[in-house]
C-alpha cells in the first residue's frame, strides 16, 4: 500500500476505535484546508502549532507554503499518528510530539519558543471534557502573539460560545465540500 492509501486506513481504523477523539471517518479535505488556511500570512508565520495532526493532511498544506526558516510544531495523543508522522513526513522544520494540545505551554517552555504566530486545531472540542476544552482555548490565547491568530475546525458550532469568550473576534465559515460539512472559526486578539 502506498504512503497516501496507508494513512487513509490507519486514519479510518483509528476512527472505530476512538471515535470522539477522530471526529471523522476521513481526513480534512482540500476544500476544507484551503478555507481553514487562508487567513495565514504566511510571510510572518515563523512559528505554527498544529493540535490533532492525524495522518498529516493538514500539516503537509502547512509545509509547502512555510517560509524555509518557519517551525511547525505538532501536539497529537494518538501514538500511531505519531510514528506514522514521524515516519512519512520528513522535514526538518516539522517536530511531532505525543502530547495533548492541553500542554501547549509545557511543549513551547521546552523548546524555549515564545509565543507563536498561528495555532491550528483539528481536536474535537465538542466530545472532549469541558474542563480541558476550556484549558486549551485559555493556553492558546495565553501563547499566541498579539497579531496571532487561532485556526480552528469543527463538524459542530458548538464550540463558538467558548471561542467568543476567550478570543477578542471570532469570525465563522462553512465548508460544505468535505465528508463532514465543517464549521471554520478565525479567533484573533485586539491589536
Ligand atoms: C478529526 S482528526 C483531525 C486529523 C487531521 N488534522 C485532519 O484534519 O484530517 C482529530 C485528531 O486530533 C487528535 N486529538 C484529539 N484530541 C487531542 C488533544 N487533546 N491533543 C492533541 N491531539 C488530539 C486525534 O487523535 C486525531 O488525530
């Protein structure tokens, strides 16, 4: 099986077994990544966290348009995404940890990075307990810099109350084009 069909299964496999971590029997589509992206400056994004990387589809999009001296870190539970990630996808501006997007501050103390440009959620917010949904909104604002901006999407709207409460703006999109129609949220801070 080639690298491509490979992560497609490993993805879907992964789906019956932990179905509110996945969220979805498929990765993101193009439509999706492409309206999830387009905010991105991409001439000053010199440090983007990934939450929930999967099999990589996401971050692959990332690296082709990061700058040759940009970072990409990325936080995923699932060990198997993990060795996969590691495996597949070879760049050195990409590092992927088995870490919970709740660690975020521990992940960056660690690498002496300061506050980062871009953070892009895959993570189900809306089946994970509250309490760690809250924490993670919280993180990220706390680490993002102030012309930062949170990326996120999610298959239900449910998360926009928790987003308007902890970002300045959040601005909505719909993707109908994906196995899951996709709700997009921009989430930026006052300048
Ligand atoms: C819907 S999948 C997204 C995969 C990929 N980003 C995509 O768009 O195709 C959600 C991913 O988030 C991971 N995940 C769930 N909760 C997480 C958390 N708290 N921290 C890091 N990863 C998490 C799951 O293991 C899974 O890989």
């Amino acid at each position: 099986m080639n690298g491509y069909l490979n992560g497609q299964w490993l993805f879907a496999s992964h789906f019956f077994k932990h179905p509110g971590l996945l969220g979805s029997l498929i990765p993101s589509s193009r439509h999706l990544i492409e309206r999830l992206l387009r905010p991105v400056d991409w001439s000053r994004a010199r440090r983007i966290v990934e939450y929930g990387p999967g099999v990589g589809t996401i971050t692959k999009r990332l690296l082709a348009q990061m700058a040759p001296d940009a970072r990409l870190l990325a936080l995923e539970l699932n060990p198997d995404f993990v060795n996969y990630l590691r495996r597949e996808v070879k760049d050195p501006r990409l590092e992927v940890v088995r870490m919970s997007a709740a660690d975020l501050g521990q992940a960056l103390q660690e690498r002496d990075w300061g506050a980062v440009d871009y953070a892009i959620s895959g993570i189900p917010f809306s089946t994970m307990p509250s309490t760690i949904r809250d924490h993670v909104l919280r993180q990220t604002r706390e680490h993002l810099h102030p012309g930062g901006e949170f990326l996120v999407y999610q298959f239900s709207d449910r998360v926009r109350p928790h987003l308007e409460r902890t970002f300045d703006a959040v601005e909505r999109g719909f993707v109908l084009r994906n196995f899951l129609p996709a709700h997009c949220y921009r989430c930026t801070l006052a300048a």
